[in-house]
C-alpha cells in the first residue's frame, strides 16, 4: 500500500510554488502541481517526476466553476489530498488609494483571497471526512503590516491571515492543521507582476540580498514535516537586511 503523501499546490510553475514542489518531490511526496501555463507545468512535471509521482492540473484559481471542476477529476490515486499548499497569489500595482485601478483590486482580491476560498472548498470536506490534513496558507508580512501604496494588496494578506485563524478554529475539531507562512521581500516574478515588467522591478532587490523561494519552501517543508502533535501555526520571515515592511538596509 503506497503510503505517500500527496499534496497539492497552488501557483506551482514559479516562485514559491515551484520551489515548494521541488522540496517535496525530493522528500517522496506526490504532488499536484496547478498553474495557468501548460507549458510550464509539463516541464516541471517531466523533471519532478524522477523523484516522485506527478499530476499537473491547469486553470485559474479565479474561475470558480474550472477550480472546481480541475480539482473533480483528479485520478483516484491523487483525490486524498493530505497537504494543501494555498500559494497562487499576486499584488498589482502600488498606487495611492485615490489612483488606484479598479482592475490592479479585482485581480488582487480575486485570486489572494476568492482563488484560495475556492481551492480550499474544493479539498477541506474530503480532510474532514478523513479527519487528516494539513492546510498552509501562504500570505505575506503585508498581512501584519500596512505600508505606503499597499492599501488592498495589504487588506487582501490581512484577509488570509484572518482566513487561516478561521480555518484553525473550525477544522480544530477533525485534527487538521492550518499554518500561515509569510514572507518578506523574495526574489521572485513578483515584483515584474507587480510593476507591470517596469523599470521599478529592476530596483527592488538591488543592494541587499532577498530571501530566494528555497528558503520559503525550506520553511514550508518543515512546517509539514513536524510529528502529529505539532502544528506551525504562523511563520514571519525576512531576510536579514529586512526589518518591516519599509525598513530594508541596501548597500550603496
């Protein structure tokens, strides 16, 4: 009988997500890896699946209907879902409240906070009913602190973390764990996303160095690694030149 884990990841083909599931496939856990790009996840897939058993689902976490659709046809070695790893997130712009893009908001809300509740609805009932699972929420340290410009980028982290507590509270009764992992500044595409590709992209981590997605997904295995009766409930992370959201020590 396989005893493996599975889990299931989302935002897998970069960044954290891409990290994540290459700490797990190297540790045996079969993965679910989702994403938007094809391409992206079949080569991920084809490199990971040396190590350990992979299935690929492609879609939007916004689209309701195709998240609950995707996550449906999983094949029954894949449907028990022990580790859910909510990654699929962006922030769109950083723009004063008053010029804000109605747009930038939708899509950061849309996928950070909607994205996750759907995944989420779509795998917590099949954890409850096995009374196992561990559920990690990946937010952000603009879920504990308000900065300049990051008006609804921030309020949407503050919801997951908000979420997450929600999720301890009311999955504590089946025995599920629920973990919040927040990063800092981490070299990602997230800043090309956020900046739309501009100039200010290219500056963000310059003159210090900024946690890479290894080290988030480091912290994530071991959040999942930990015996039964220990749970990670809540992780901030920075690297060290951060010490809050504004204060980043840079070498000229």
């Amino acid at each position: 009988m396989n005893e493996k884990k599975v889990a299931l990841i989302t935002g897998a083909t970069s960044g954290i997500g891409k990290a994540t599931a290459e700490a797990f496939a190297k540790h045996g856990i079969n993965l679910v890896l989702c994403g938007r790009r094809q391409q992206r996840l079949d080569s991920i897939e084809k490199a990971l699946s040396k190590q350990t058993d992979v299935h690929t689902l492609n879609f939007d976490v916004r689209d309701r209907e195709k998240t609950l659709e995707a996550i449906a046809s999983l094949p029954k070695e894949f449907q028990d879902i022990d580790i859910l790893i909510n990654n699929a997130g962006n922030a769109h712009g950083l723009d004063p409240i008053q010029t804000g893009s109605l747009d930038d908001w939708d899509a950061m809300m849309d996928i950070n906070v909607k994205g996750l509740l759907y995944v989420s609805k779509a795998i917590i009932p099949g954890m409850t009913e096995r009374k196992v699972g561990h559920i990690i929420n990946i937010g952000s340290s603009a879920g504990k602190e308000v900065y300049p410009k990051g008006n609804v980028y921030c309020g949407s982290k503050h919801a997951v973390l908000a979420i997450t507590e929600g999720m301890r509270i009311d999955l504590n009764p089946f025995g599920i764990k629920v973990t919040a992992i927040n990063p800092g500044l981490v070299e990602t595409e997230f800043s090309e996303v956020r900046f739309k590709g501009g100039k200010q992209a290219e500056g963000v981590y310059k003159g210090y160095k900024a946690l890479q997605a290894e080290d988030v997904a480091e912290v994530i295995y071991f959040a999942v690694s930990r015996p039964a009766h220990v749970n990670i409930a809540d992780v901030l992370m920075f690297c060290t030149a951060q010490a809050s959201s504004t204060v980043v020590k840079k070498e000229i």
